[in-house]
C-alpha cells in the first residue's frame, strides 16, 4: 500500500471553477467577490452575526487580543498542551502567557482554571491580579483541541466571575458544536466574546491558509476589520490614525475557502466514519484506546488520537511511531508542551500534569476526508499486529 500521509487536503469540488474565475476577471487580491461570499457563509453556517476574513488563524487570534484590550504587562490564561500558535500571539501584544493544564479531552482544565483563579489571584479594581507576578490576568484562550469542545459552560462561568475576556481558538473545529447544554446547538467559536477559526492546508477545510474572526458584537467585528484592513481612516487620501496589519485574504484564497465550505458536512461525516471504525478495529486491542469525545458535543472529528498504555501494549509511544512509520504510515506525537519550549520556560505552569502523561503516551493517526476505509484496516492491521508480537 502507497504511504498514508496524516492530513491532506480534499480538492474535489468546485475549487478550480471558482479560483478561475478570479482570474478570468482579475480579482485575485485581497479584494473581491468571495471573500464577502466566504464571510457571509461562515456567518449563515455558524449562526453568528460578523466574520472578517484573514490571512490565518494565528493573525486573527493576533487582532482578537488587541481589540479585547489586552497589551503590555497583561496575562493571558493559556494552555500548554496545545499548537504554539495561541501562545505566541499573547507576546505579539506585549502580554505574557500563563500555562494550565488539561483535561482527559486535551482540553484546558476548567477545575484547575477555577482552582488558579480563585487561589493564586485576587480580584482588584484593576481586574484579576496575579499574586504571584503581581500582573492583571485580563483573558483566557479555550483551545478545542482536535476539534473536541471545551467546557465553555464552565469556562465563560469562571470568566464572568474573574473578569476575564474569553478568545475561542476555534481553528481546528470549524463544524463542531453543543448537543446538550445552555450551549446547545451552538458551534465552537461562537459563544464567548470572540472566536477564530484556521484553513490551513490540514484543516477540515482549507483556503491554502487563511483565517476567519467571529463574534455577535459588532464595535468588535468592525474594529477587526479595520485594523486587518490596515488601520485605513480614509483609503483614497491614506490616512491611518491607528497602527494597522496586512493581514487579508485573497480573493483566491477565499474562492477556495468557499468551495471547501460546500463539502464541510460530507467531510464531517466522512471523519466521524473513520474515528468509529477506527474504534471498532482497536477495541480488542490490549494498552491502546482512541481518544473519545466530550460528551455533550458533536465535534468535527478533525484528528485522532490513540492512547497508548506500555504497560499493557509493551511498547512505547515512539517505538510504535517508528514501526508506523516503517510501515508507510504518517503519524505524530501531540505537540510538545508550551510551558517548556525554550522562549517560555521562565513563565508561570499551574500543576501542569495530565498534559505530560498525554504527550507521552499519545499519536496522532491519519484522518484526511479522503481517507479510504481499506487504509483504516490496514493502519489498525499494523497496530494489532504489532500488539501480538509483544
């Protein structure tokens, strides 16, 4: 069997027709058609009144903390199992994160974050210091971490009572959303003061790259694209009274954004297939489980993870990643914890604990929508029979 890579792109719908006609009519920049049409199918999509489109998801999650107010000397509540992006973008703005562990999801630790607030930070009129750094906690960034929700119930309660912005990096769960709950029926990205969604080529869908700001607040939404749009007060003299970003998306990039969109509920259940056959080969397979979801929740089944206990396998998580491998097989360990990578070991970690047992015992399987039930079998045939050889 040819190599399996571990996410790629599903181009088999209208894309080429509608990249073309960009360039039959020259809109091919950061103006035109579709990136209206792609911002208006997002809002129909997710139920949410504003979306501004822009060049990823690290640039809107960029702009998301400047216009909730978070700059020099702040803190930023984050959490370390998770893609570097939501990090970097705390010190973007001048601010500094602080890391929280996470839940059996990989999700942020809503007790922990409750526990931290309520025990390590006193509420003042300033807004919620940290004792520890004597610096204002003035946001916290949810990741939904391979599109599984978080607790956005409990998370947005904590919020409210410690006078915290809320930013959902929704960029890897575009299409999951709440089936129980005061949340119900409500997509991830949606429910908090702003959220981001990510088209990266891995991605769900995909528009090459690019991103989407989200929210119901409208002074957020317009203040978004105005600084997205580089800050312009007056596009015909250039005047700019506020420090602007180059952040925008392409017409070429929002056609293709758009013809992804159209495909987004086949992709859904094309993944949420794989994830339940995927379970159904692995059941009877001692030390190793895949991932499950929260429950409550209908999410994008973007990527799968498989837990593995070496005890009971007799193998560790690298060993089986290198036989994968050998196999034809693309997998990769989750990503390794923010809270020791080098530019941020000096911050604050809050009883970082369920993050390292899951970097250490997770691998993240193929899970692209064009993935084809023969390749699951033969992945989960490799898994189990290097099960029986230990």
């Amino acid at each position: 069997m040819k190599n399996i890579p571990l996410s790629v792109p599903n181009l088999r719908g209208k894309e080429l027709q509608y990249i073309k006609k960009c360039i039959d009519t020259n809109w091919v920049s950061s103006s035109g058609k579709f990136v209206v049409d792609f911002e208006d199918e997002i809002c129909k999509y997710t139920k949410v009144k504003f979306a501004v489109a822009c060049v990823n998801g690290t640039s809107g999650l960029h702009i998301a903390l400047k216009i909730c107010g978070v700059g020099g000397g702040d803190e930023v509540i984050v959490p370390t199992l998770t893609f570097i992006a939501p990090v970097n973008v705390v010190k973007y703005v001048g601010a500094e994160p602080v890391f929280m562990d996470c839940d059996k999801h990989m999700n942020i630790d809503c007790v922990k974050l409750r526990e931290f607030c309520s025990k390590e930070c006193r509420i003042t009129k300033s807004g919620l210091e940290n004792k520890k750094t004597g610096r204002i906690i003035k946001a916290v960034i949810p990741v939904h971490i391979f599109g599984n929700p978080c607790d956005m119930e409990e998370i947005v309660k904590i919020a409210r009572q410690f006078r915290l912005k809320v930013i959902e990096d929704a960029t890897e769960s575009l299409g999951s959303y709440y089936t129980a709950g005061i949340y119900k029926n409500k997509f991830t990205g949606t429910v908090s003061d702003i959220g981001v969604y990510s088209f990266n080529g891995n991605k769900i869908i995909t528009s090459g790259g690019g991103g989407m700001i989200v929210t119901n607040n409208r002074f957020l939404a317009e203040k978004a694209r105005y600084l997205v749009n580089q800050a312009k007060d007056d596009s015909v003299k250039y005047i700019h009274n506020e420090i602007g970003y180059n952040f925008r998306l392409t017409n070429l990039q929002a056609a293709l954004g758009l013809a992804q969109l159209e495909q987004l509920g086949i992709f859904i259940r094309v993944k949420k297939h794989n994830y339940e056959l995927y379970k159904k080969l692995l059941a009877g397979v001692c030390g190793v489980k895949i991932l499950d979801v929260p429950s409550g929740t209908a999410p994008n089944y973007w990527f799968y993870s498989l837990v593995i206990n070496q005890n009971k396998f007799g193998l560790d998580r690298d060993s089986i990643m290198k036989h994968l491998q050998s196999r034809g097989i693309q997998v990769r360990p989750v990503w390794y914890l923010n809270h020791l990578q080098r530019p941020y070991r000096k911050n604050q970690a809050y009883k970082i604990e369920n993050a390292s047992r899951l970097w250490k015992t997770t691998l993240n399987l193929p899970c692209s929508t064009n993935l084809e039930t023969r390749q699951v079998r033969y992945i989960t045939s490799v898994i189990q029979d290097l099960n029986r050889g230990n």
